[in-house]
C-alpha cells in the first residue's frame, strides 16, 4: 500500500520512532497507547495494513481523527480518501463520509464537503438513526454557505427544520429567518409562487411576506396574526425565529410633542429646509389619515448649541422625540453627553460611536461601500481595484469598502485617489499596469534598435473596480478604463453616480456600470414623492434625497424599539430598506441599477 508522499514522510518517521522504542514489546503493540500523538496515528496505520477491510477503515478513521487534532487536515484527508465505502457497512460509511465532511467544511471546503456526503446512497441515509440524517442535512447547509448557495442552503434548512431535535429547532430556525430576510420581495414572491413547494417552505414563505409586505410594522403584526391563523401545525409557530418574536413583543415608539431641531441659517439653511419639508410632509400626511396627533416644533441648532441647552428646553416644553440635529458636530456632542433622557433620532452619523436613547441616521456613504462589497463578493469577485476622489466622502467609502471586502475574504490589489484636476489616463494607467507595458515595449524597442508588433496589455488579476465619482467624472473615467483595456471589467459604483435625471446621450459613456441607488430615484414615485414633485422642481436631482431622507424621519421613529430589537427587522423606505446596526445605526440598504443606453435601470432583484 503506497500513501501520499507528504503523509507516508511524516508516518514513516514516526513508525520508525514508534518501533525502535517499543522493539521489546512488539507482541504487546494494540494495546499500547504512546503518548505522541503521531506514534499514535503510525500504530495505527500499521495495524490498518493487515487488518480486515471493516478493522481497516476504523483504524484509518481513528487515525485521522488524531490528525484533525493535531490541526494536519490534508493528511487526514489524504487518509481517508484510501478507504472503499463500498465494503463498509451503512453506520461506518457514516461515520467515514461524515470525517470527511466535517474536515472539508473545516477548510471551508463546500464543494468537497457535498462530494464526501453523497457518497451516501439514499438507502443507506434512509436507514440512519433520525440524529445522524440530522447530521448529513445540516453538513450540507453548511457546505452550501461555504458555496455561497444562499437558496440552497435555505431549502436545505426549511427540509431539517420538520424533524430537528428540540434542543436545535431555535437555532435552526433563526438561521433560517436570517436567510429569509436577505431575499429581495421579488424573488420571494417568485419562490411562494412554485406550485411543487413543501407545506414547510410555502410556511416559511408566507411568513417571510408577511413580515416584509409593508413598512408599517403594525401592520406586518396584523398579518403575521393572520398568518398563524393558518399556519397552525408550522414548525415556525411552534418555535418563532427569536429576530421576529422580539419585533412582535416590543412596542412603538408614541410620541405627542416633536422638535424637529436643524440648522436655520448657515452653510446647511438650504439642506435643512428640504429634509425639513420632507419630514412635514410625511407628518401631514399623518395627520390627515388620523395616525398621529403630535405636534412639531422646530429648533435652530445654530442657536442652541448644546447638549445641555437642548435637553433643557425639551424638559421646559414637554418634548418627548427630537429629530436632529444635522450637524456632525453636534451629533457628537449629542454622542458625548450620556444617555439620552428622551428618544433622539439624529439626522448625520458619527462613526464608531453610541448613546443610550441615540438612534443615528443619515445619508452615509459606507453604507452604499459596504453593499458593493458584499455585491461584488457574491459575484464571485476575489480580487479588487479602488478608484475614489480625495475628498472626504471619497475616502470614507474606500475605507468602508476595504474594511468590508477584506474581511469577507477578498482581496484589494491596489487603490488611487484623484482630484478635480487629475490626469485620469497617467492614473488609471497606473491603476491596471498598463504603463509598465508600455515601459516594456519603449525598453525592448530601445534594445533592439527598432519597435516591435506590440500591444499594451493591463494587469490580468482585476475581477472587478470599484468606483465613486460623480457623474461628470464618471463619464471620463468609464471611456478612460476602456481605452486602457479595461471595459469589461465589471465596475460598481456609489449612488453620486447617478444625476437622477434621464440623460441617454451624455451617460452612454456610463453604460454597463452598476451602482447603488435610493428608492427615492429608482424605485416608481410614492404618494409623498408626487406630492413635493408638484411643488418643487428638484426632487428627482440628488439634492432630491434630501427630502427622502426627511420623510424616513418621520415614518421610522415609531419604530425604533421594534427595529432595535434585531437587525434583521426592517421597513422600506425612501432612501432604502431600513434597518439598526452596530452603535443604533440605522443602515439603508439600496437598489441596485446599471446603465444600459445611457439609461439607469434596475436590476433584477431589486425589491
């Protein structure tokens, strides 16, 4: 019998370490117990050799196991793919294939994780003790998240959760609702649709669109209601995902007197007066539909300019929310002066930090970095160039991007800035190595005495760009990354990307690029979008999220308690999906679009 070269070097040293300590009492070897670890796996392996098929294959699992605790897997490995399934019986063939799965996902080794397990054949899965069946489904779903197969290990979780083990069910029911959350409404109306669906997924289905069909949190507990009206035997009834019992059990937020406090004069008047508009609109809406009866008054931050100074008067005029300020740096000191002694929803964010009672919410930019991570990282793109203006803004997104993208597991090959002058050609250049080849040719033509058939060639490792610029700079730098050999790099861009006016001719250049995108300007108009677009010319330009973001005030304080309670709880809104993350950050999560003839349109999937 031959092993694999690494492992037969390692074993064989050790036999012979084994052997010549233990030469006196070779009669005695299957019982001894050496206490190396590797003296261990040899003994083993040497009584595999001659030991019938059935003895063989427990030897050679014993000994990998002590390789998987001695942290040598590929040994282990190499072990276990000697030994014919076919000549053991069901409960060692188990007992083979699930070593082998388990040191596959270990690896995070999905594919051959799936290999090892349907080695199984059906019958003999079918005749497993119900705990081991357990096992194999639950390997599998792991195996199909290290495959980034979210649909697949979705099904493969709903078909576990009609017979898992008690102690198992709230876990695996959490982790189910989990992957139910990140299916955009599109496509999980498209899978409630199948006419070959389970009782257990079309539950789990429904439940989903239940709880995603509306905004109005009050609502979705309406349907939810109804839902276990129908529902009745479901295993999700019995045991609810923890994410949706905490949203169910928390109440709203009521609130009777609202200072709306934003800067009234200065560099921010005119910002201020379109979310403010934004945030009146919304709230007369309300009132008109008897959903609130709440009054509004408006504070100037630019006169009071403390914490002290707001917290004060809230007391003084029986404030019970704030919605603001604006301003950084008064988020901060919001930030710093300790818990909050009534509701505050900011309306800027100040990174990295948190307050008792500080809900934060803003247009952020690393929100939009951060989903063209986890796009591009879906897409299956390992490896990354970063091109971002040297602004503020710019620098923050390729932070968020980096941080976000590195630790998924991909990797950034190289990152430029530019500025308002930048030569894009001397840069993006530089960016694909394109003029290192170009080095190489001007050297060979200079060796040679005459130019070469030549041709520049970028760097070939670029899986994808990601891009923030405006739209200006955008439609220089697309043709530019062309013109370097790099059109059909796939680019995902930030929201500024985009105008939010239809400019078919002028955004040619800009076709193919898919970027991040507020409901307000990709999704069709809402009720309150329609109503401000009569009033004001400028709600369709960027300018126009502004009063997107002013609405979301409005509708989302209620639900801050219920959003609190999980990150998975969300409402849709107009600048994006709602929902609080780390620090009582609300995170929007947008639609995504690209240009196609110089037109933006959604992609599907998009909610």
């Amino acid at each position: 019998m031959t092993f694999p070269s690494r492992l037969s070097l390692v074993l064989t040293a050790s036999v012979v370490l084994f052997l010549n300590g233990c030469s006196s009492q070779q009669s005695n070897i299957a019982t001894q117990t050496p206490d190396n670890p590797m003296q261990q796996v040899a003994e083993l392996i040497l009584q595999a050799e001659t030991a019938a098929p059935v003895k063989s294959a427990q030897l050679k699992a014993e000994a990998a196991r002590i390789l998987i605790m001695q942290q040598r897997q590929e040994e282990a490995s190499r072990l276990l793919d000697e030994i014919d399934m076919q000549l053991l019986t069901p409960a060692l063939q188990f007992e083979i294939s699930e070593l082998k799965a388990r040191t596959a996902l270990e690896q995070q080794d999905g594919q051959s994780a799936l290999r090892y397990l349907q080695q199984l054949s059906p019958e003999t899965t079918k005749n497993l003790p119900p705990e081991q069946q357990y096992q194999i489904g639950e390997m599998q779903a792991d195996a199909y998240r290290y495959q980034q197969e979210p649909l697949s290990e979705l099904q493969q979780l709903i078909q576990l959760s009609s017979y898992s083990p008690a102690e198992k069910t709230q876990m695996l029911h959490n982790r189910i609702w989990t992957l139910l959350t990140q299916i955009p409404k599109n496509q999980l109306k498209q899978l409630s649709l199948r006419p070959d669906n389970s009782y257990y997924q079309q539950g789990w289905y429904e439940l989903a669109l239940s709880a995603t069909d509306t905004q109005d949190l009050s609502q979705q507990n309406k349907q939810m209601q109804q839902w276990e009206i129908l529902w009745q035997s479901h295993p999700a009834q019995q045991v609810p995902p923890e994410a949706l019992e905490a949203v169910a059990t928390s109440d709203t937020l009521s609130a009777e007197h609202i200072a709306l406090y934003l800067p009234m004069s200065g560099n921010l008047e005119k910002p201020a007066e379109a979310i403010s508009t934004g945030f009146m609109t919304a709230y007369y809406n309300a009132v008109r539909a008897g959903t609130t009866s709440a009054r509004v008054t408006l504070l100037d931050s630019t006169r009071i300019t403390s914490a002290e100074q707001l917290y004060q008067l809230a007391a003084d005029k029986g404030i019970d929310l704030i919605i603001g300020p604006l301003e950084k740096d008064m988020v901060e000191s919001l930030l710093n002066f300790g818990p909050a002694p009534i509701p505050t929803l900011t309306l800027n964010i100040a990174p990295g930090s948190q307050q008792t009672n500080v809900y934060q919410f803003g247009l952020a930019i690393e929100d939009e970095a951060i989903q063209a991570a986890e796009q591009a990282w879906q897409d299956q793109k390992k490896q990354v160039l970063i091109y971002t203006p040297d602004t503020d803004w710019g620098e923050r997104s390729a932070t968020a991007f980096r941080q976000h993208f590195t630790a998924l597991g991909g990797t950034i090959l190289n990152s430029y800035t530019y500025g308002s002058n930048a030569n894009y050609s001397e840069q993006i250049a530089t960016l694909l190595g394109t003029e290192k080849s170009n080095e190489r040719d001007t050297q060979l033509t200079r060796i040679i005495g005459e130019r070469p058939e030549f041709e520049s060639r970028r760097r070939q490792d670029v899986d994808a760009i990601f891009l923030s610029a405006l739209p200006q700079t955008a439609r220089q730098i697309k043709p530019t990354l062309a013109f370097h050999y790099a059109g059909n790099i796939p680019v995902y861009a930030t929201s500024q990307i985009y105008s939010g006016y239809e400019s078919a001719i002028e955004d040619q250049d800009l076709n193919g690029i898919r970027f991040v995108a507020t409901p307000w300007l990709s999704s069709p108009p809402s009720p309150a979008h329609l109503q401000l677009a009569q009033l004001r010319d400028n709600t369709d330009s960027r300018f126009g999220r502004l009063y997107a973001l002013g609405i979301d005030a409005f509708n989302l304080f209620p639900y801050l308690a219920q959003l609190s309670a999980t990150s998975s709880a969300r409402i849709e809104g107009e600048t994006g999906s709602l929902s609080i993350g780390i620090n009582n950050q609300i995170v929007r999560t947008l639609n995504w679009a690209t240009f196609k003839q110089g037109v933006a349109q959604p992609i599907n999937g998009n909610n």
